[in-house]
C-alpha cells in the first residue's frame, strides 16, 4: 500500500459527510472518491473536497487506485455495499451497525475473510475517552472481577419518528453499549430478559428494558428510550458504569461541560463525538478515522477484530426475541 | 386525643434517637417515653429529651396516657412490637420496612385494624421534595400515560458487610423504590423478572437487577446495589426517572449541592434527609413526622394508607422469587 | 406571652402569602390577622385561612392579641410598617432586605430598641441546609483560616425588568450574599472594590462584580447578575465556596435534584427553598418561621440578632458607592 | 518546506514527553531530534521515539534539517531557547506562557520577527472543545455585545508548593483565562483591580480575585487559586461564563465525565487534556500539535497570531501591580 491510504465515502448522509471532512483533512489519507444516492448530494461534496463525485457505488469501487472505502449508508444498505467492497478487495470502515441483522452481518464477514479484504467496523465508543478510560479503569488488575454493570443510552422521540420502521432502537442505539459492556466486562452476554413499551405510535419501540447474564458472573442492565420529549436537555442521556470487587467506574456523557441560554432555554453542545471547531471536526470520531487511516497503510491490526464486533449481534437478536415472547433467552453463538 | 400528641419511641439506634429528638422539637408532641433493649442508651436519651426510659417497649406501651409509637427497631423485630402496639390501641408510626417479610406485614395490618389503631409507614421518599415534585409531575394531565419508569438505589459495600444476614437488599432498600415507582405511576406491578449477583461474601446480595411490568402497560427497571466501594461519592446514588405520552421528569438525589474537601478528597453532605443545623433536625424526616403529629391529633388521614403501604411486600417478595429461580414472575396480591 | 403565637401578615404578595399559608399550618402559630393594600387580596388570604381581613396595616398593628407580624411589603415600605410595628411593641419578621437603604435600617432598629420590641430579619440562606451545612463546615477548628471566599448570585432579566428601577440588584439579591459571606468567614468586610454594567435598559444594574477584603485577611468575590437570557435552566444560578489553610466547603444550589421535560425543554423545580408539595410548603422558608414562632414564644434568641443583620448594610453602600466612582471603598460602621 | 515537519522537542518534562509522543504518532511530522538538561532522560525518550538524544538545546538547533521545535522549559527558560530558535530560523511551538513577564515575551517576539521565523504559542484552550465552542457561541450575532464574563482557574496547594517561587499564579495558570476572556469577548481588558491571598506559606500566592474592564464596556470577574486541600475532586475547578445582550454561553470543566471510584474515594479522569487512550494521546494538545504541523508545513496562519498572544502579558502584569499596590491599574499596552 501506499504512503497515503486512497479512500472514498459511500453515502454521504449526516456521517458520510463527516467522513468525508475528515479524511479530506488527514495528512494521510486521500479523499480520491465520494458516491450517493443523489447526484446533486454527490457533487457537492465533490466539488468541496475535490474527489471525484460517484451516484453509484460499484463504480466508485471500481477505481483500480482507491485503496478503502466509508460505508456510511442507512443500515439495510450495509450489506450490498460492504460485500462488493470486499469483493472488489478494498480495505472497509463500516459505520455501525454492521448490518441490520445477524444473518446479514455474517455474509459481510464471510464476504471480508474470502476475498481476503480488511474490516473495521465503525464502534465510536472504543475512541470515546470517556467509555476508555472506562475500559482501562476495569481492567482486571484494578477492577478485580466484575460485579455489575449498567447501560443507559436514551433519546428524543423525533429521532423514532424520523426512523420509523426502518430501523430499530436495538440496532440503531443498542449496538453501542451491548459492544460497550462486553468490552469492558471482558466477558460476553450470555443470557438476556428483556420487555418493550410501544405507546407513542412511532412505529417503533418505545423502549426496551433488559437484565443480562455475563459469562463471568457479572450481572448487566440495560436502558434503551428514544421516548423522551424533544426538550430533553442535550438530546440524549447516556451513561455507563461498572462495579467490581477491588473498584468500580463511570462514566456519564449527558453533560459535556458546555451550554448556550437563549431566552427559550438552555442547550448543552457536543463538545466530545464530532464538534466543529475552528473550521474543522475533532473528537471521537476523527480519531477513529485517524486511527483507521493509520492501522489500515501499517497493516496493523485495528483496535477491535472485526470478528469482535460480530459479537454484538447476536446478543441483539436474543433481547429482540425475548422482548417479543417475555421469557429469558440464551444468546446463540 | 388531647392538642398535644404524647409520643414514645421504641429503638434508639440510628433512627429512634432522631425521632425521638424531632419528636421533643415538636410543638405538638410530647416526648414522654423511649425504650431501648440497651439501658444506658434509653437512659442516655432519656436524661437529653426529659421523656422516662424503658428497657422493654412492653412497659413503655402500658403508659396509660401515650397516644402513639414510634417504632424504630431492626426489621426483624417489627411484628412483635407493631402487634403490641395495636393491642394497646396506640398510633403507630412504624419505620419502614414494613416487616422483614409479606407474611409477617400482613399480620401487622390485621393487628391494627382488629383492634381500630391507627399505622403510618414511614416511607421517607413521600415526604422527600424531589419524589415529591416527581409525583406531582406525573399527574396523568401532565404526563399522560405512563411508558417507561426507572429507580435506583446503589450504596456502599460495608452497609451490607455490616447488616449481613439480618437483612437483605430488597427489604432494606428496595422497599423505598417499589413504593415510590408505584405511587408515581399510579399503578402497580404485576410482574417481575431479576437477577442478582453475590461475588463480595457479605452474606448479602451484592446487587439485584429487574425489569418489571406495571399493570398500567408501563415498563420499570430497578437497579438496586449495595456493591460500591466505601469511597464512593456521598455514600449512595439514588435516582429515579418517569417518561410518559406527554412529558417526563426525573430525579438524582446524588448530589445535594453540598461538599467538603480535605487533602484526603472530597464528600458530600445531607441536606434533604435528615440533616442537622442550628442545633435541629430538619428535612424529609422532621417533615413526616411533622405529618404523623398533625395527622394524628386531627385524625385527617394519613398522606399514604397504611393498605397502600402493604402493596410493596408482594412485589419484593416476587423479585426475590424470581432473583432465586431466574424466571419471571407474576406478582400476587 | 401564650403558648401559642397570635400573628398577622402585612403584604400578601409572593412571600406575604406564602408566610400565611406557613402559620396557618403552624401548630404552635394562630393566624389571626392578613393585610394588604388590595382589599380583594387580603379577602381572599382572610377566606382561605380563617384570619382577619385589612388594608391598613396600623389597623392591623392595633390588635391588642396580636403578637407578632410577618412584614412582606416592597422593600421601600419596609420603614413604615417596621417602626409602626415595634411602636406596637409586636414582635416582628421583617422580610430581607432589612430596608431600602442604610439609614432605613438604622431608623428600625432604632425603633424597636427603643420600644422594646424583637425583630429577626428574614435572612433565608440562615435556614437554608446547603449554607447551613456550609457554615458548619467552615468552623474554626474544621477550616482553619479563610483564604478566600467566593459568592455568586444570578437570575434572569425579566426580573431586573419587571422590578425597574424600584429595586436594585445589591439590596434584592445582594444582601443575601453579604450576609452568608460575613456569618460563614465568621468575619466582616472591610473594603470593596466595584464595577457594574448597564446595557439592557431595564432601569437597573444588569451586572455588579466585586472583590473584597475581610477583617480576618481573607480575599472575597461576589458575582451578582440578573442579566441572563429568561431560558436560564432553573432561572438562577447561585453557589457560593470558601477555602481554608485546613479545608474547604463549596455549595452550589442550581441543580435541586428534580427536572421535567417537555417538547420545549427541560426545566428544574425547588426542592429547598419554599416547595409546595402534599398540599403544604415546606423548606427553607418554613423552617424559618417555625424559628421564628418557637424562638419567639420561648423567648430564646433568634439564631441571628438584630444587630448581626444590619452587618449587610454599610457593605451593600460601599459596593454601591464604589461601583459609581470606580474605586476601592472603606466600608464605614 | 519538506512534506512532513522534522521536528524536534526541547525540554521533556510533563509537556515536553507528551509533545515527543505525539510527534511521532503524527502522519505528517517527523520527530528527529529530542534534549533534556538530563542526559538519562533524554536518551529514555531518543531510544522510545527513535529520535536523536541532546542535552544541549542549541546542539539540537544545529540540526541542519530541523524544520521546528516544540519548546516546554520551565518559564524562566523559555527566553534564551525561543530565541536561540528564532535565529536559528526554526519553526516554534512555545509552550505557555510565552515568557515568565511582560519584557521577556516582547524579546521573544522581537527576535521571531527580526529573523523571519514562525512562531506559535501553546495557548491549548484555543483547541479545547469547551472553549471553542462558547468562543463560536460567543459570535457578536449569537450573543449580541457582551455585558459580563467570568473566568475560574482553581487548583490544589500542592502545586503552589511544587513550583514554589520559580512560577505565579498569574503566568503558571492565570494566562489561560486572560487569553481565553480576550478571545471569547472580542475585546481587550483596559483596566484590572486585584486582591490576593497569602496565608499557607507556598512561597506563591494562594489566590487571586480579580474586577475587570473590557474595552467594549464589558466587565469581569478572575478567580485564580492554586489554595484548595489536596483532595479536591478532579484536582481543579475551571470554568468560564459570558452573558450579552442577546443569549449567554457558559463551559465548566470539572466534571469531564469519567469516575473511578476506590475504597479511598472517587475520583475524576482526564477525558479531554491529554489523555492517553488506547496507547496514543488524543484530545486538546494532540488537535494543537496537529494544527502547528499542519499550518507549519502548508504556511497558512496559525489559528491565534503570535502577536495576539501577547496581548495576555500586559494584562498580566497590571494584575500584579493591582494586587501589590491595592489600587486599579490601566493596563499599559
């Protein structure tokens, strides 16, 4: 490979656009390609990085000097994208979840290994200081043995409803803190009970509650909402903690240390995932492209195996299926 | 009954000695009797309020002109001295829990009301500001429909090292939030799913994870643990959250606004509960026994029925069934 | 006097009518008397209480049962019904600030020496258990020396609009801090240095910030404003921190543990100063009258005398007095 | 200019070993040379970069193929290194404060324009998300003319006692905050009066208060102090506050989210400094050393010109004399 890692961004919706900004501005990337579904869409965001401007993914693939791609489609896209660019040989960052479902995750995989192509998939929280530096305070040596563990992830209901049916509170949010706990637990999810509440017609659940069983004993609860009224301050509420015998850790990102008050309210910024500031994007998600572009031109291995990331996938089948028939479920492996 | 309620306390330990010193501030109440199994202790706060000592509530409880008890014991020890109380005919404000256990609870209740005495159940958090404004807050015209409900109740390791076996999470602190999520949404649980963890050897669960469902459609999570290390911030983390058809509102009793530092770190302070200034005690207990007096003297009813307070003891009673055979269960009443 | 303290309410705005509910509920208080110069306010505060309705507090003062008075008015006022008051020889709680200016306060104090009459002024934060609990831990043998002492103030424009030029932001929210800075640094200020802005033309500071020196070597800062947008999240801001050779003690009081969400956004509620929850007010304010009626029928001091609160004044006129010509300012007692 | 910045690291205490490391991580620079007054330490840091060790900075400046240097010497140092590095043409990152008084800096900046070399300041909260985003929300048509700001640096006396008289409170910490309210109020401060506070026997101030006049008629408040016991949450309070005429933005950095919790205590963990995640540096430092290898290497300006930089220095001085004398001082540009 080269020097610099030739890339292009498939679908250039809220994080394709932000892929886009970021390689565009990597000293080590080179943003050679971007492709959507609206031509219009596409070249715009051509015409301001100076890649060249795709309305169909499989020519963008077949650019014989592009070295990797962003997939950063809606998730029942994932998988036509992902196994072409694996079949075209391309080096992948696959924004989450890796697929809409199980099935559909272990064809994109069979997809990567075959044709010997690389894979990493797009879990933001493994760049987020805060879930780290979590993930560092439990190690084993200062944690002791996990105990138990909480997840909470919730959101506005306009985010439901915009969604509506095509996606889902599991795969869109949930994807996030089942990877989340099973990282930093340093065990899998291995028993799930979980019940939904669907009262505001969104065409989606509402909520979803659930107690899991790790592997080691641990014990986890989950807090999924996209339920709350759109004056929830900040947007969002998520939060994670974990108790050990030696120690525990938290951490909470509802408060990201910075508010603006108008005569309407108060709002808090995003100062941590992807702010713009001073003309250009920082944060977690810069530093997993960074990261991306660093590990895929070394042939180093990415911080997590996409193997790894497979794993969140069934644990999210299993809360789905009990969720439906109210009785604990085994994850199946 | 006369203007002023004369008043004995039985128990002196954490909580009686705070009655008791409430109780001899009150401008309508007349301290007159305390009793401890520990003499010296019973003389001790006897010689400080001017009420006579008892060594056995049994003397304490023939006192011809007491009006009413309050009865501060270890759990296990309610019955006998609710019973008593209610064969005497006396006004009992019984501190929470209830009893130790659903049966012993209801054999209390019946002792009461066979013999026409009067029982509040000092559930502390109806008397708290912050489960307070929660609860008016979800007035069914502010709220709408209940969707999603969510407490917690998380301490520090040495309080379950320290009780051991004479109690158990659910009675001891789990009681607070099953009343409190019931009475803020106006419904009551019908069934239950749990799960515990017991890794520390306290003789104790460590922690107990639910997910329930109210009869109403709304689902609960519960995430109780006595688990943290001794340094946690405060000593607790209890919260609790209500997301209805219309609006929301939550609560985080964590931080009461209040610190002190030292080279050696941090620490919070009491200023809901109970906590002392200006040489008084103030706060969510002098406010329910400031009810209890009042209610009692004029024989309005008390802000919770004492039925109403039963209604908590099947729900612990089906969380520790299902915590035990892992399978949900369906709460009887 | 008798055992139970006969009182009157002069002003029924948003204190005055807060007080008569407080004594109504009172058992050791008899609301015998309300005033207000709407007669239809003083009706209807008679109506809901039992009391006696006026519109002439001296008609009210002539009462010969009358004990004490809560006196609620406009600060401007305050003279008036103060001297009429202690040339009553009533007991009086007079509403802060103490007076409109210096010389006022001086006249009452005056006037109630001289008639042998009590008056405690209606210092809150004294009552308040996040200051309280402050100026615990600030004792000598806890804190050692005060280093420095910090106290912010600030609320939202449409107050400093809606009050105008009848009210000014040292004596409205000023006099709090000064007072709660003095009693906790157990020390009085003796020089100020001022600077105020004035550009939203409310008729009123918008702004006054101020460095201080105590007797004791101490360093303050003082934070005052009612300049922020009326979305302000909880409407105010207030904390105040004092740092010692040995510890330190901080509080901040704008998060009270309690939020609801609705589509426009998230709001805080009171949980301390005054809420009305379970149909009766509680906190700070209560807690001060029940002060007030115990402390005034035992006839134990109050917890602060009279004369300890006129400390404020000359430092309020000395912030006021340098603010306007730009330079440090001996305060003069 | 090369495509990538050969850089080198002078001083490799805290700063300087975090500077090397994210050097040699960065794509687009190339850390070819390190020095240290000790010897073993800068060969420790030469053998983990694989960059060349000096114990003399001006051998280290004799590399011929040296494009720039990170200077991070004491601040009494900085002077004869910035220099030395001007002369010889080299690209400069000078740590802050730019020198350790007002006569210094203007050396520096004198001999950086004298021999046509770059220079930036280590100004880190100019890349601080929290910052950045209260400067954009800040933006004359979001908050209209700014009314009054407030900046907050606090830390442990420990610190005060490390560096004893070798640094001040006002150039160690003091120059962030006058930088960042110059910055985020689009004006210069004109007049300062200050007070401090010498009582724990550093040899250093304990605190400093400040009252301050923008230009544009703002006012301002400074609370710096480096007095606060050793067990101070976090290990610092920061925090900034503007309010204008139309909305306000406010940032805190206490909490930054992320909690680990011993039997000893709880305590905070850097998210957004510096912290080491994954094996890398990421967050406020890595984004400044980013943008100085990038407009280094392109030529575009630096974000803050070096010549703004030093509009803090005056400031800072006029403090000093306020502080000494106890009068107001213009400050002397």
């Amino acid at each position: 490979m080269s020097r610099v890692l030739r890339v292009g961004v498939i679908g250039l919706g809220f994080f394709g656009s932000r892929h886009a900004s970021i390689y565009a501005d990597h000293p080590a990337a080179d943003l050679i390609a971007v492709c959507d579904a609206d031509p219009a869409r596409a070249a715009a965001v051509a015409r301001d990085t100076g890649a060249r401007g795709f309305g169909d993914f499989r020519a963008l693939l077949a650019l014989p000097d592009l070295d990797a791609v962003s997939i950063c489609m809606p998730d029942r896209l994932h998988e036509d994208a992902a196994v072409a660019a694996a079949e075209a040989g391309k080096t992948i960052l696959l924004e989450k979840p890796l697929a809409h479902d199980g099935a559909a995750a272990r064809r994109i995989v069979a997809a990567v290994e075959k044709n010997g192509a690389r894979l990493m998939v797009g879990h933001i929280l493994r760049f987020d200081p805060r879930y780290v530096q979590t993930f560092h305070a439990a190690a084993p040596e200062r944690l002791g043995r996990p105990i138990h563990l909480r997840a909470k992830r919730n959101g506005v209901r306009s985010t439901a409803k915009r969604l509506g049916a095509s996606s889902s509170i599991l795969f869109y949010m949930g994807v996030h803190d089942v990877d989340a706990m099973q990282w930093i637990a340093r065990s899998l999810i291995g028993r799930v009970y979980a019940q939904k509440a669907e009262l505001l017609g969104t065409g989606n659940e509402d909520a979803l509650y659930a107690v899991v069983n790790f592997e080691n004993g641990a014990i986890g609860s989950i807090d999924y909402s996209w339920a709350w009224p759109d004056g929830l301050m900040n947007g969002f509420r998520s939060s994670l903690e974990i108790v050990g015998t030696r120690s525990a850790a938290y951490l909470d990102c509802t408060d990201q240390g910075f508010f603006t008050v108008e005569d309407g309210g108060t709002s808090g910024g995003d100062t941590h995932l992807w702010p713009e500031i001073n003309g250009r994007i920082v944060g977690d998600l810069a530093d997993e492209l960074d990261h991306f572009v660093k590990a895929s031109l070394s042939g180093r291995p990415y911080l997590q195996d996409h193997r790894e990331a497979l794993d969140a996938v069934p644990v999210l089948d299993a809360l789905a299926q009990s969720a439906r028939t109210g009785l604990p479920v085994d994850v199946m492996r």
